[in-house]
C-alpha cells in the first residue's frame, strides 16, 4: 500500500465502481481489489464507502445484484453493471476527462 494513499473527491467512487464492472459481475471485495491493484496501491476504498456506494447505484438501478457462491464455496452478493450503468459510466468519464484535462492547464508551468 501507498505511504500516503489519495482521498477519492466526492462523486469518484461511483465511476470506479462501474468501471470495474464492465470487466465483468463481480462481489465488492473484488470490486475494491480492482481498484486497488489498477491503481498501483494508490486508491484503497473503505468497506463503508465501497457498500454505500454499491446500494446508492442498485437503488438508481445502474447496477443489478444477486446472491453466488465463490469457489471456496461463500456465499458473496455478485454486482453486474446495467444498460443504464454503462450510460452513467460514460458520462461520468467524459466529465472526469474534462476536469483532469481544465485542472492540467492550470498546474502547468508558466
């Protein structure tokens, strides 16, 4: 893990969560690893946070769950991202890749 892990700005979560899925459904511990191993240690997302999020998103219907079983034989509650998910996503995206691009013009050197 990161000596200094970065705090994720509101409304962030969200897109990393749905990101994850579209690789495929998944159970939020996966999900959080995803994130973690993608993001090089960098990103480490709370349990609490990380399951707000995840209902906040079934409850907007961009996300579907149901119940499975792990190999080990678990049973883990397995999120799929939706149709209206991917539209969210990609929306999402572009607003960040517009925000990451205005905030580099600013910190670039003068």
């Amino acid at each position: 893990m990161a000596d200094d892990p970065m705090q994720l700005l509101q409304g962030t979560l969200d897109v990393l969560v749905l990101k994850s899925l579209t690789w495929g459904p998944n159970h939020g511990y996966g999900v959080a690893r995803w994130i973690r191993e993608t993001t090089d240690d960098a990103l480490a997302i709370e349990d609490g946070a990380l399951y707000t999020s995840l209902h906040r998103m079934e409850r907007k219907g961009w996300i579907a769950s149901e119940w499975g079983v792990t190999d080990g034989g678990r049973r883990v509650k397995q999120y799929a991202i939706t149709a209206p998910g991917r539209r969210a996503l990609n929306t999402q995206a572009s607003q960040w890749h517009r925000y990451v691009t205005a905030v580099g013009k600013v910190l670039q050197p003068a």
